[in-house]
C-alpha cells in the first residue's frame, strides 16, 4: 500500500511537471495518456486522473489530491505566511492537509527567524525546532491545525516546504 501511494505521488510530480506542455484537448496531464495509464495501473485501477490549469487531480477512493505548479491552493489559509521573496516551486492539497515547496536564496536562519516571529505574531504555538546539518524543522501549532516548516539548504538555494494538517488529529 506504502509502495503505491509513493508511485502515486512521483506520477503526480511528474504529471504536474508536464502539464499543459505541448498538450492537446483530451490528452492525459502527461501529455498523452501513458500518465493516466500508470497512476491507473499503480493504484489497481481505482484513480482518477483530471488536469486543468496547471493542475492535476488525482481521486481515489480515500478523497481527492490536487497538485499544482507554481501556484498555492485556492483556500490556503490567510495565518500561513509566505516567506517575503520566495518563489512558489509546486502545492499539494488533500482532503485534511496542504502542502507547499517554496525557494529562495535567503540564509536558513533567515527563513527559520520570519517562521518564528510571524507565526507567534499571527497566534501559532512553536512545539518544537530541530536545527541539524545546516537544515532546520519547526512544529507549529493552532487550535486544531499543525504547520511543519522544513527549511533545507541546497546550495544555490534553500528550500521551504510547508506542510499543514488542517486537524491535528489527521497528523499522528
């Protein structure tokens, strides 16, 4: 079960990376239907496969996924701050957590220093701060609703992913 919802999810990647290049009306999200084909055959035949806009959507019978590029979910929540400068590389939206990468080439400790002091200022609890090798992760938390802000260097650029569980209960 692991093994194919990582398949699905290196599909979906990819789909999202070639969608909408070269692409005509009906073709699957990778450019003809060998994409669909695949996330069809990894998941026994129980995915449906959607691309439009930039994004796909994936729908199984445990919800729906929908993987963008370069852009944030309709319904990101307003008390996640982007960091100020940072390229959005791709989102990830589920049915109980949003996911976001961003880029930029600000030090780790300036990212981590903006995710600390707005997420105070906007009411979010920090839980925890791990800082190892360069690369740091900070917990934040909200009524019902955990941030995990994954700050990693690599080199010419660090990357921010943000990774939020709209219930608290949906993350252990």
């Amino acid at each position: 079960m692991k093994r194919h919802a990582v398949l699905l999810a290196v599909l979906a990647g990819a789909a999202v990376l070639a969608a909408g290049c070269g692409r005509k009306k009906g073709e699957g999200p990778g450019g003809n239907a060998i994409t669909d084909k695949l996330m069809n055959v990894a998941s026994g035949g129980r995915t449906k496969v959607e691309s439009s806009d930039g994004a796909v959507r994936i729908t199984t019978k445990d919800g729906t996924t929908v993987v963008a590029a370069a852009k944030l979910p309709a319904n990101f929540p307003k008390d996640v701050p982007i960091y100020k400068g940072a390229s959005i590389v791709n989102s990830v939206q589920g049915e109980d957590a949003i996911g976001v990468t961003l880029q930029t080439t600000d030090s780790v400790k300036a990212v981590a220093d903006f995710y600390r002091r707005e997420m105070a200022a906007l009411g979010w609890q920090e839980e925890a701060n791990v800082t190892l090798q360069g690369n740091t992760m900070m917990t934040f938390v909200l009524a019902d609703r955990t941030l995990n802000v994954v700050i990693n260097d690599a080199g010419e650029a660090r990357v921010i992913t943000l990774g939020l569980s709209l219930s608290r209960d949906s993350a252990k």
